[in-house]
C-alpha cells in the first residue's frame, strides 16, 4: 500500500484546492496516469500516479483544500495490506540523481517520489529527506542540502528552506535602528483584509530580489520608427496566419540577439561561491497581469523561434495566465524577463529583478515626440525603457553596451530579421 501525499510541487505552492478527480475508489490506475486536477495560487496542476495500482482511498474531496505533506490518496500495488500510516522511522527518500524541478508533472519519477512513502520496512539510505526541487535549487546555488535544517514533515528540506539559505548567504535584511510602531489598533474607518495567495507569492518573491540583489537601473529612449513602420505595414498579413502582432514579439527577439552576445545577463550568480552559472538556453519570461495578480510565463527557447511563433507563444501563454489554465512548466527556468508597462500609459520605471535572474528590462509606451536625426528635428516613434541588473556582477559600463546593442536592432529591425 502506497501513501501517496501531496508533493511540493514548488514555486511557494504549499496549498491547493482539489478541482477533480479522474478516477475513483476501486479503479485500476497506471503510473503516469493523471490522478487529480489541483487549483493553486499560480497554476492549475495536474497529478500524475507515481505507480500501477487499485485506488484504495482518496485522501480529501473535490473542493476541499490540501496543503504539502498530506495523504492524497492510498494505492494498492500488492506490497502490503495493511492501510495503516508508514512508519514513522523512514529516515529519507532518494528521488535519484535526475530528480526533476518543478513543471516536470508529466514524468511522475521526476516530482512524485519524492511524495511517495512506502508502508513496507524502510530502506536505510544515506540522503537526507528533501523534495526534488529544494535538492535542485541547492544544487544550482551550490549550497550543502546536508547542513541545511527541514521544516517539513519527519525534517523534509523544502524549497523554502533553501531560499532562506540562500538569502542567509548573499544578504541579510537590514535592521531599524528604532523599534518599528506597531500597526493602529483603531477599528473606525479601517478595513483588515487578507491578502490572496497570489500576492503571498509576490510578496514573499519581491522581498527574496530586493534582499539578495542590488539593483541598478538605466533609463534611455530610443527611436524606434521604423519599427513602428514595419510592424504596421505586417499587421495585415499576420492577421491572415490568425496572428495578433504586437511589439513584444520585435522586442524579444532584438533580447534574444543581444543575450546571445553578452551571455552574462543570461546567467545566474552564486554569491557564496562566487561563481557564475551560464545557460545554454534562452527562456524570455513576461509579466501578465491577471485577476489575482502578477504572474511571469515564460517563452520556452525564445531564441529559436521566429517573429509569429513569439507572438503565438505570448498569446496563448498569457491567455492561460489569466484563465489560470498554465501549467507549472511554463513558469519555470526563466533566464530573462521583460515587462511592459506602457501598455498602462506609463514611461519609466525600476522593475525589480526576478531571482535568480541578473536582469530585467522595463518597455514604456511608445509614443511620437520630437527628436534629432540628421541633425533636423523631426517626430519620431519613441520607446522609453528602463533596465535593471544585479550590480555584484554586471557593472554599469556592461548594461550601457547591452542596451546600445538592444537598441541598434529595434533602431534597424530588418536587419534585426535577417541576422537572426
């Protein structure tokens, strides 16, 4: 009998609502197979069985809520009859050397396993207790997982955990010199609210950036009328291929060259080792503003895609951002994030990187003012942006040379076309 429970499926997820089932007491389900459909804060997950079996018991009903740890539902594989709980002496759980991060629900041996506990006398091994993402995090922030301390259930390290490690590490918060006043305790006139799940995630998410990395921010305008021109002038065919084109499709593309040839802006930083992780993929995230809050889908291998594929590509992503339909997969493993906020009239800003990414740029509204060219004052099609980088590894001079790149192919965005 396998107690199956309700794995940390990352991303601060701790808690979900059950939405539906797939099957039901006495059913035979296959490993792989999807066994439940859970509502959380950010996606809506699907949760695959971690082995062949007969459904037993499911552990909690459609509209309930279940949090991390709890028995979602008891399988029968022959390997034991008793239903009785496993037994409290399982020291860990190897999830195996290719443990999957979050996002992998599809491949059950890559996030379920590590929910898995067997009622069977326990094998003694020497790994400690920790969900698969929270072992993969470590690893990438090259942080011991042995000296960390778990705060889950029979000392399970979280990824929790080692976001607090890492913010330990790299910074720690600055403390007020003079005791903060508690928060009024008038009832007349105010409001108390809880915030949503959602603004938790935000909240815990902005305050991790803002702890562990010094930001700095540079703000330039750039000409971008022939942009403007050639995205008009496609705008037709596009809707021919059920296309709706807009800017962002130019802009991460002009991103996706320019991280090509400074590849350190692509990275990640491990402060503790002072080492720089450089990846071989280029995943341009996007902030979307949805009814519960923000949320960062990400546009997988952006780089190898062409101008429609992009566009596709934020269409459908940010249409299931909003309906809350995406999946884990498609928040995961950013390398660079882009958001723009002129599409609520705004110009400037200081967007806030998104750990553990080293940059972030800002895109203003477009709009026509007058400029310099050929030493004529002339109206122009201006983009304002505003970009952010993590100031331990990436000096001012290097964001400078990014941005001029950036800019020389939205300046040109033919050119831009044909040297991609």
């Amino acid at each position: 009998m396998y107690n199956f429970k309700f794995p940390d499926i990352g991303e601060g997820i701790h808690e979900g609502k059950l939405l539906k089932w797939f099957f039901k007491k006495g059913d035979t389900v296959k490993e792989g197979e999807t066994l439940c459909l859970v509502e959380t804060d950010k996606v809506n997950a699907e949760i695959p069985s971690p082995l062949t079996g007969v459904i037993d018991t499911l552990g909690v009903a459609v509209g309930e809520i279940i949090h991390v740890g709890e028995t979602l539902v008891l399988i029968q594989d022959g390997t034991a009859p008793t239903k009785s709980e496993p037994k409290k002496e399982t020291t860990s759980v190897d999830e195996g050397e290719n443990a999957g991060v979050v996002g992998q629900l599809e491949v059950s041996s890559e996030v379920i396993a590590s929910a898995v506990e067997e009622t069977t006398e326990a094998k003694v091994n020497t790994k400690v207790l920790a969900s698969p993402l929270a072992r993969q995090l470590a690893l990438d922030n090259q942080i011991d997982i042995k000296s960390l301390k778990g705060s889950g259930e029979f000392g399970r390290i979280l990824k929790t955990d080692v976001e607090n490690a890492i913010a330990s590490i790299s910074s720690k918060p600055v403390q007020p010199s003079i005791p903060v006043p508690p928060m009024t305790t008038a009832k007349e006139g105010i409001r108390r609210v809880p915030i949503s799940s959602v603004r938790k995630a935000i909240v815990t998410a902005m305050t991790l950036s803002k702890q562990i990395i010094p930001h700095t921010v540079l703000m330039d305008e750039l000409d971008v009328s022939e942009l403007v021109h050639l995205r008009n002038d496609q705008k037709g065919l596009a809707s021919e291929a059920g296309i709706h084109l807009t800017y962002m499709p130019f802009i991460i593309k002009a991103l996706t060259l320019t991280l090509k040839e400074f590849p350190i802006f692509n990275a990640s930083f491990d402060h503790e080792k002072g080492e720089i992780l450089y990846k071989d993929f280029i995943h341009i995230g996007f902030a979307t503003d949805t009814p519960d809050g923000l949320i960062v889908p990400n546009i997988k291998n952006a780089d190898q895609l062409s101008i429609f594929e992009l566009a596709q590509q934020l269409k459908d992503l940010q249409t299931k951002a909003i309906h809350k339909t995406i999946q884990l997969k498609d928040i995961q493993n950013g390398t660079f994030t882009v958001t723009n906020y002129g599409a609520f009239d705004s110009t400037f800003g200081a967007p806030i990187i998104k750990y553990p990414e080293v940059a972030i740029m800002g895109i203003g509204k477009i709009q026509a003012k007058p400029i310099i060219r050929n030493n004529e004052i002339v109206i122009g099609q201006v983009m304002p942006i505003s970009f952010a980088v993590d100031h331990r590894i990436i000096d001012g001079a290097d964001a400078g040379r990014f941005v001029m790149k950036f800019k020389s192919y939205l300046k040109n965005p033919v050119f831009m076309l044909l040297a991609s």
